[in-house]
DNA sequence: TGTACATCAGTGAACGCGCGTTCACTGATGTAC
DNA sequence: TGTACATCAGTGAACGCGCGTTCACTGATGTAC
C-alpha cells in the first residue's frame, strides 16, 4: 500500500488486485470496472489512465496469470528431478494448486472467454504455459516403451484435460456432481491410472 | 412451426429453442431475454407468461439438456452391450458428441453458473444423468481385477473430468490450447490410456 | 533554496445504452346456454 | 348454430438500474532556471 492521497501510487497494479478480488469472489462475468474502481479507491474513470477498457484489464489478468502459472509449474517440474515421474507428478499438482491459490487468474484465463489474440502478450504468456506443460510431459515420455508412445503434445494434453475438468466440475459449487472426492485425491488418483496405462507406472505400486 | 397469428401456440418451446440458439452462438452470458423474445417473433413482455424470468428459462433449459444428455448416455450404453467395454467407451463417446450437437443445452448446463437447486427438477435431472454415467462405470468396474479397483464412482468422477476438460479447451475457440489433435481423438486415446492403466484393456492393444 | 510551469493522475458529472421486469391493456380462443 | 362472456396469451410503453465510457476539469508532482 502506498501513501493514499490524490496520486495513489500504483493504481494500475491497485486495480488489477481488485479485478482479482472481485472475480474470485463473483466470476469473470459478475465483476465490473466501477467496483474494481470501488475497491481500489478511485473513481470509475480513474481506470482509463492505466487500462483502454474493460477488456484491456482481463486480458492483462490473465497474461499475469498465465505467467505465475507458468512458474510454478516449471518450479514444481524442477527440471526433471528427482526423477521424471515424480516431477510430473508434482506438476500436475501444482495445475490445481494454481487453480486453487489463484481463482481471480484462472478464472480470467479459463472462464473469461476472453481471446488469446487480444494481444501479443498474452498468445506469448499462453505460449510459454504450455511449453512448460509439454516440456514435462516431453521428458517423461522419454522413458515410455518407444512401441506405444504417444506424442508428447497429446500426453499432455491429456493431462490438462482432465486436470481443467477436475477443477471446473469438482472444486467449484458447479453441476456435474457434488464432489465424491476431494479434487486432489481425485486429480491424484487420474493420473495415476492415466500413467499406468502408459506403462510409466508398475502395474501394482 | 405453428400458426404465426396473435397467439403464438407453442411460444414456450418457441423461447427455449431460440435462447439455446443464442446460447450456443454467444454463450450463456452473451444471451439476453429480450433477443430470445425477438427471434421468438414476440415481445420480451410475453416471456412471462411462461416463465417466471431470466433464470427460470435458463434453468428450464438445462433441465431439458439433462435430460436428453441421460438418454443418449443410456442409449449409447445399450445395456452394457455387447460387452461393458464397448459400451463404455460408446458411453465416453457420446458425451463429446452430445457436447457438439447440443452446444447451448450444453453451456446451459455447465458454463451457465446456475445452481443445481434452482428447481427441484432440474437437481432430478441431473442426478439422473450422473447415476447413468455411474451405472456405467460400475458395470465395467465388475471386469477389474478386484485386488485394485476403484469406487466406481471415482472412476467415473475421472472420465467425467476428461470429456469435459477436453470439451472445455478443445472444442471451442478456447485458451489452454490451439486443439493439436481432434478432440474425439483425444478424448478416445485418453480414455483408452486410463482403461489400459485399470487393467481393463490388453497392454498391447 | 525558491519560484514558474509543464506534465499527468485523478475527479465528478454526465452520456447513451440495453438489460430485466412491470403494468394496464387488448385481441383471440373456447365454453355455457 | 348463434350469442355472451370468461379466460388468458400477447402487446406496447415505460420503469429503474447499472454498466462502460467520455469529457472538461483540477490537484499534485517534478523539473528548469
């Protein structure tokens, strides 16, 4: 918090908090630009000197997001170590401990319907994201019995699926079900299965 | 098609069916009563005469897309024949093609953010698609080898998650990623991986 | 160190818009006699 | 078969609201001399 007189100090990164706030609390949809206003302390108008517009501010939300979710799983990937399965592993738990941690983000980068394309930014953000998660995905397959590898990018994409699913079907009040399980246990339990199909994983660990 | 005349003759089933079109073109929050009303050819006044607002024709829509969604699960299941893993899979596969050929009946129901317990019948209808999907699994679950098998409920919690991952971030414009396979190739290599990982499938197959 | 001035971040009032919803009404339909 | 009347599905105009955005402005900051 900076010093709160008629400059504020950092109100760009003030309304993004508040953005943050606001859509973690109602969702990408439910929130507007005069509360994160509001929230920030400043006045509607105030955030055309940082933002072009609504729009403008999602998108930057989830370039954020995209770039925080594209450290922590490179942090939780660890290049590899200990050993492939157990840094995929903990990728993959680190996909919904982001989804968890970070709701404002995920919730602009997944449920916002916001484009890619809004700017250059963000399709890189996105980008990089990806990579890491392939780049994992990448490694581990290297120790797949060459007869029945799939490619890596649909390895992963795999695993993304069933981890967004996870999150948007069983970590929010949403349909689909009441939750059966915690979506850890859950998510944790999937990919176990999904890798043993793989052979990447003993038939009986 | 009825007579067009002052009265309408089936105007209730007129505005679902023009709401799901809007749904399915805009998503559920781009759709507005009074466009449905429009493309309905009536004033958005009339529109409550059949419903009590935005919400219960909302909610009235994703009932019916529960509905129809159990039926095709049913029926693609067929009985668990001819044998519970093809009926299996064909159950999988419905899900991805009922996401595509009921686009709005399907953001209806999951990207809407409605609550289950908006009408009593709209959480039946749910449930009801949730214990076909279960059934299902469960059948398919007897053929597990008893030392490591999962409630069947988690199993179908699993598959759940992937078709909706796969439909969430590859079947539409979605981030996450630029689809680098076919979603019903993904989805069907997917959920083979996972049945080989249960032990239900040969692991050379 | 002090003063003049350019810069720029925020204000406050207002806008146009489209939304969901209400209300008194009217036109069409169907039923009783 | 014809008429009177109750019922009810739609109309049309209007509402209040809150949104995103604009605009001329003003107060604060920082820099040149």
């Amino acid at each position: 918090m900076a010093k709160r007189g008629y400059h504020h100090g950092n109100l760009r990164q003030a309304l993004i908090d508040a953005a943050l706030t606001l859509i973690g609390e109602q969702g990408p949809q439910g929130f507007t630009l005069s509360d994160a206003a509001k929230l920030a302390g400043v006045t509607p108008a105030a955030v055309y000197r940082h933002f072009a517009g609504r729009d403008d501010l999602v998108a930057e939300i989830a370039r954020q997001g995209f770039e925080i979710f594209a450290d922590l799983m490179d942090r939780a990937y660890n290049g590899g170590k200990p050993s492939a399965l157990s840094a995929f592993e903990a990728t993959a738990r680190a996909y919904l401990a982001f989804a968890r941690k970070f709701p404002g983000h995920y919730m602009a980068m997944f449920e916002s319907g916001i484009s890619l394309n809004t700017s250059p930014d963000l399709a890189r953000a996105s980008d990089r994201a990806r990579q890491v998660f392939t780049r994992a995905a990448e490694a581990l397959s290297q120790h797949i019995p060459a007869t029945k590898r799939p490619p890596a990018s649909m390895f992963s994409a795999h695993i993304w699926a069933m981890s967004h699913g996870v999150v948007e079907l069983y970590t929010r009040g949403a349909p689909g079900a009441r939750a059966p399980f915690p979506p850890e246990e859950l998510l944790e339990t999937g990919i176990g299965i999904y890798l043993r199909g793989l052979g990447l994983v003993p038939p009986d660990s």
